[in-house]
C-alpha cells in the first residue's frame, strides 16, 4: 500500500461503489484499489449517495469550494 496521503479521484469514487454494488467487502475494495481500508470507510461514510458517485463528487465540490472561501488571508 501506498504511504502517505492518498486524495481518491472521481475514477476510484466510480470504482468504490461499482464494487460495493457487486458485494465486495470494504477491504477486498482497498486492497483492490491500492489505498488503506480505512480511506474507503470514511469515502462511504462521508458520501454514500442515494445516485452513486456522481453525487458524491458533487458534494465533495461543494465542500472543498466551502473550504477555500474560509481560508482567505488577508495582506498586512
């Protein structure tokens, strides 16, 4: 497994709940993908969407565009 932080791609989102709908195991998925089992929890625990990864993209979007507004630093 990869050491380090891993930032899922919208292919491996597509992939995670491909697998999940064909009855793999949250395990059997990481290994499957290369990250650690942990990764794939929080992605399904954050965004288990009712239409699939799609949604789950969009959501991760808008949480990331929330993000960067915050962190505005002004000059001094």
């Amino acid at each position: 497994m990869p050491e380090g932080y891993h930032r899922l791609t919208y292919e491996e989102r597509c992939q995670i709940y491909a697998l999940m709908q064909s009855g793999l195991s949250q395990a059997a998925i990481a290994r499957q993908l290369g990250v650690h089992r942990s990764t794939i929890k929080r992605e399904l625990d954050r965004n288990t969407p009712a239409r699939g990864a799609i949604a789950s993209n969009r959501r991760r979007r808008r949480r990331r565009k929330k993000r960067k507004t915050a962190r505005v630093r002004h000059a001094r």
